[in-house]
C-alpha cells in the first residue's frame, strides 16, 4: 500500500534552484532585471561627469588666450576688479567722450614694466597689457585718480 502524503509540494511550488534577478517593468510593457538598469544608469552619470571636466578645462584653456577686456567711463572702470591667469592680455577700452590715462600705482615697479598706457587713451582708443607676473596690481586714472581706480588680479 502507498503512502499518501498530503504535506508534498507540487513543482510550481517548489523554490527556484537560483534567484531570479529583481525584474522593472518597463512603459513598454516589457520586464528588464534591475542590475542591469543600474550598470547603464552608472555608466551614463561617469561619462556625464567626464564631459564636463573636460568641458570645464577646455573653457579655461580658452579664457587664457582671450583678452580680458576693462571699459573706461566717467564713472570709473568696468569691472574695478577682474582676474586673469599669468600671461593673459588685459585690453582697456575708452568709451568716455574725456580721454583717460591709464597708470600703475607702482609705476615705477620692475615687475610692471610698461604698465603704463604712455598716453591719454581719446573715445574709442585701446591699451592692451599683458600680466606675466602673478600679484595684485592697482591702478589709477593719471587724470583723476582718486575716482577712478581699478585693480587686476593675476593667478
């Protein structure tokens, strides 16, 4: 005579022999395993971040090379206070219909040879310096310089 036992499982019940991985369903309708959503989504944020810092040196490859730029008004000078990198040109424009004559504090500094634009910048005229040497420089209208004062900062 058998055995009836009615404690046994039937396959459908019995556990897998290894876990299935955790399933998303997708707006498709279709499943995809969850680890595999995570490895694209981690490889996306890397590469995003990637991109980026090589966005951000390119732009200050570029910013260097460029020619930071000072307007000269009867107000003073725009911007008073600007940052450039060590060999970075610095480019005064007069836009101010009273001519303006730009001067080192420390002319008479050997750091700062020509710092000086020689002569009264007319409307319109430019004087471009270029900063090969790392410090804080201020300057002045010849002019007027107790209102129209500026500062570049070199890195």
């Amino acid at each position: 005579m058998k055995e009836v036992h009615d404690d046994a499982l039937s396959p459908e019940q019995l556990p897998n022999a290894a876990p299935s991985a955790p399933q998303v369903n997708l707006s498709n309708g279709k499943k995809a395993a969850l680890p595999a959503l995570i490895v694209v989504a981690a490889f996306a944020l890397i590469a995003g971040a990637l991109w980026v810092m090589w966005k951000v040196n390119n732009n200050q490859a570029a910013d260097t090379d460029q020619a930071a730029k000072v307007n000269i008004s009867d107000k003073g000078f725009t911007p008073a206070t600007l940052k450039v990198k060590k060999g970075q040109n610095v480019t005064w424009t007069n836009t101010d219909i009273e001519a303006h004559h730009i001067l080192a504090n420390n002319s008479t500094d050997s750091s700062t040879p020509g710092f000086d634009s020689q002569d009264s910048l007319n409307q319109q005229a430019t004087y471009t310096y270029t900063f090969n040497s790392a410090g804080t420089f201020n300057y002045h209208d010849e002019r007027n310089p107790d209102m129209l004062k500026g500062t570049v900062i070199v890195e």
